[in-house]
C-alpha cells in the first residue's frame, strides 16, 4: 500500500536518493530543506518531487506523512521540534533504510574510503541483471517495486550504520577519519565491529587492511586482495593502460577468468573486485558481469572529467589522503605523460590538524600542488591551521588560490587539472573553466 513521507533534510546526500527510492516505488514523496542550491535536488526536481523550505508549519500541514528525519537534525530544529510537539509519526533516517534492507537480498557497502564508487559500480551491473533498488551517497537513488536487490552505501560517521542488518557486506576499508567524533582508530574500528556483528550471510573485506583483518562476525567472511597466499578473491595478472583496468580472477584457486574496466588507479581494481566477489556469490553469470563491468560510467563528483580547450580538467570528492593518492593515481595510469596540477581544498580544520603530514605526503603525488582555504562545518567554523601552514609541508606547493583568483592556473598547457575536495570546490572549478574560456577562444 502506498504511503506519504516527508523528509526534514530531504537534500541530504542519503534522504536526497531515499526520497527518490520511495517516490519510485508508488509512494508519495516530499519534504524540505535549505534553500541554497545544492547537487542533490536536481534528481529530487526532475522527479517532480516537492521541495520546501524549513517552517513549522510544513509539519502542521502534512500531520497524515510519515516524517523521515535527517541524522543532522537535533531535537530543537524548528520542524523536528513541531513534530515532536504534535506526536506525528517520524522515523530516523537509518531506520527507514532499514525497511528497506529487510525487504530485499541486501548489500551494505561501507568504508572509509571507495563506497561511493563500489556502491555505483554494484548497483550498475546489478540492476542490469534483475530488479535493483539502489542508494548511492553521490545522490543518486532508483527504486523498483518488489525489488530483488537492495544496495546501500552506508555511513559510520556516529554510526549510522550500526543497526543495519543486510545480507552482505562490502568493507572497502577502515581508517581514522572523522576526528571530530571518533576518538582513534579502535574507536572507528568498533564502529564497524557492530556493524559485522549483524551481517546475516557474508562479509566481504579488503585483505590488506590490518583492522579489517580483526573483526569478528557470524556470518562468512571472504578476503579480497592481491594475495594468492591469504586472500580469497584475487586479482592477478593486473595490466593497467589508459584505456582502464584488466586483471584476472580466481576464488580459493578456481579461476573465473579475465575481467575489465573502464578505470583507471589500484582501488578502482579493488573495488570490481568485491562487485565480482559478491555477484560470484550470488552465482550471477560471469559473462553478464564482464559485459556490465566495462559499460559503467561512474558516479557524480568520482573522478568526473571534461575538456576544455586543451585542459583535462578532474573532478573529485577526495578529501582524505588515501582519497587524495588514489585519485592521483588514477590521473597518472590515464595521462602518463602530462603534467599533474593538483588543486586541493582542505575539509574541516580537525581533519587538517589529525592528518596535515599524511595529506603534504599524498600531495607530492602531483607535479605541482595549489590549495583553498579550509573549508569549515556547520560544527567548527574556524581551527588552529590555515592552508598556508599545510602548504609550507608541501614542496610542490605553489600558492593559495580563491574562488575569486584563479589565475594562477592559467599558464598550464596541455595539462591535467584535478580539483579535489569535500566542500565547495566546485566553485573554484568553475572560476577557472570560465577564465580558461576566455582566454583560449581559439582552441575551444
């Protein structure tokens, strides 16, 4: 039977696909937000789907909605307030996925890095192979009535995804990020502990991440790496070239064959990888995942490219240093013999402070290095670092530039430009394409 939701956050960049699932699926969808423009609405507009701006009186008027709760939302936000004060019917936001979860073949992909990616690539071949619902943290969200599969990517920034129970799990990695609420790395790691723990049918990890290797869980756990000796799932035989990724598979020594994608950098081998390990799992036919392997696209903001006059120009949400050096990594396999001009955008001042030696390091992957201002939260506005005190770690550092100057990129020729970041990067992105424009009419 179909019902009404209202989301109170409904641009997040999980309530944003969410809502999408909903609506697809008969139900009747809207909610609010902020009025600003962000990414995500678009979907949420193309799919007619209404969006209003905070008030009280959105809660007075829709008192017959189940109301969705955004996990940044505390008690006093103006509509969660009022609907408290009413008694409506409102549930969290992990809760609703979890109705989700319960009514399908689930795969929950989690990681401190690479779920974004895995969750796109998953969802891409398996929606080619039978009804697919999907939530990918770029924004985008499908949903199919009586859904076979369910994909998730799932978040363990204050464990939202503790009480999630799917049928697989993917986990790309752990690692210390989130400083501001994790207070070390077994802290996040116990995070995910929790997690494991209600994974029904199987777990599938990256082999060579030493806090992954120590969780515990009643369901299978299945290793994928690089190493016959230790991993189940290999890659082997691994050629990269600038037209993407080719490797051979085998599982406990039975070897599936030889696969390709159309990505480039080490985690992108990866993350087919697990897509192949747990589709095997689910005994999908090999040859449907080679041919839907190599016709995936990729999601928003993941290494995303255009060209404008003789400039590549990279887009990308690395805000991480293990982000940072696998984008890098990426930009050269694809472009060997161009020049790498990084232009990275700090995000948050407590991840800056935790990790500024980590990120100078990934850095030096580039040829030459730019940086933003750290870009700040709604929770810590201002810090005791600046992106001058990062970029005096960096020898390749070349200077700060702004969303209002952006010249100093504009002697590049003939070079790959990859802006990287969490926060409003994409601004000084679209400074430079539009100076970039200007000044080489001629080659456009």
């Amino acid at each position: 039977m179909a019902e009404k939701y209202y989301f109170i956050g409904i641009k997040g960049t999980g309530m944003g696909p969410l809502a999408q699932i909903l609506h697809d699926q008969g139900n009747e969808v809207l909610g609010s937000d902020i009025t600003s423009f962000t990414y995500t609405q678009a979907p949420l507009e193309a799919a007619g789907i209404k969006i209003l701006p905070f008030d009280a009186k959105n809660v007075d008027a829709n008192q017959d909605a189940i109301f969705i709760r955004g996990n940044a939302f505390d008690d006093d936000q103006v509509e969660v307030a009022r609907a408290l004060e009413l008694g409506v019917k409102m549930i969290t936001y992990p809760e609703a996925v979890e109705a989700q979860i319960e009514q399908t073949t689930s795969i929950s992909v989690a990681g401190a890095h690479g779920k974004t990616s895995t969750t796109g690539l998953l969802a891409h071949v398996l929606k080619n192979t039978a009804p697919t619902s999907y939530l990918i943290g770029d924004g985008t969200g499908h949903g199919v009535p009586n859904s076979e599969f369910f994909v998730v990517e799932s978040d363990e920034y204050r464990r939202h995804f503790q009480d999630y129970t799917p049928d697989y799990a993917i986990l790309t990695n752990i690692d210390f990020d989130h400083p501001d609420y994790f207070h070390d790395i077994d802290d996040v790691r116990s995070a995910f502990q929790d997690f494991a723990n209600h994974v029904k049918k199987a777990i599938f990890a990256w082999g060579d991440d030493p806090q992954l290797r120590k969780l515990t869980a009643k369901a299978d756990i299945y290793y994928y790496g690089t190493n016959p000796d230790r991993d189940d799932f290999v890659a082997e035989n691994i050629h990269k070239s600038t037209a993407g990724s080719h490797f051979d598979v085998s599982f406990r020594g039975k070897k599936l064959g030889e696969f390709s994608v159309p990505l480039y950098g080490q985690h992108n081998i990866l993350n087919a990888l697990t897509v192949i390990a747990v589709c095997y799992t689910e005994k999908i036919n090999l040859d449907y995942i080679r041919e839907h392997l190599m016709s995936y696209q990729g999601v928003k903001r993941r290494f995303s490219e255009k060209n404008i006059a003789d400039i590549t120009i990279i887009d990308d949400y690395a805000h991480h240093p293990t982000e940072i050096s696998a984008t890098l990594d990426a930009a050269r396999q694809k472009y060997p013999n161009k020049e790498i001009v990084a232009i990275f955008q700090p995000h948050t001042f407590t991840r800056v402070i935790a990790y500024k030696e980590d990120f100078a390091k990934s850095l030096e992957a580039a040829d030459q290095v730019y940086l933003a201002n750290i870009f700040g939260s709604a929770r810590e506005k201002k810090g005791d670092i600046t992106s001058a005190d990062l970029g005096a770690l960096i020898p390749k550092f070349r200077g700060i530039v702004t969303e209002d100057d952006v010249s100093a990129l504009l002697p590049y020729e003939n070079a790959v430009m990859v802006f990287m970041g969490a926060g409003d990067i994409q601004k000084y992105e679209f400074a430079y394409e539009k100076l970039l424009a200007q000044s080489r009419p001629n080659l456009i």
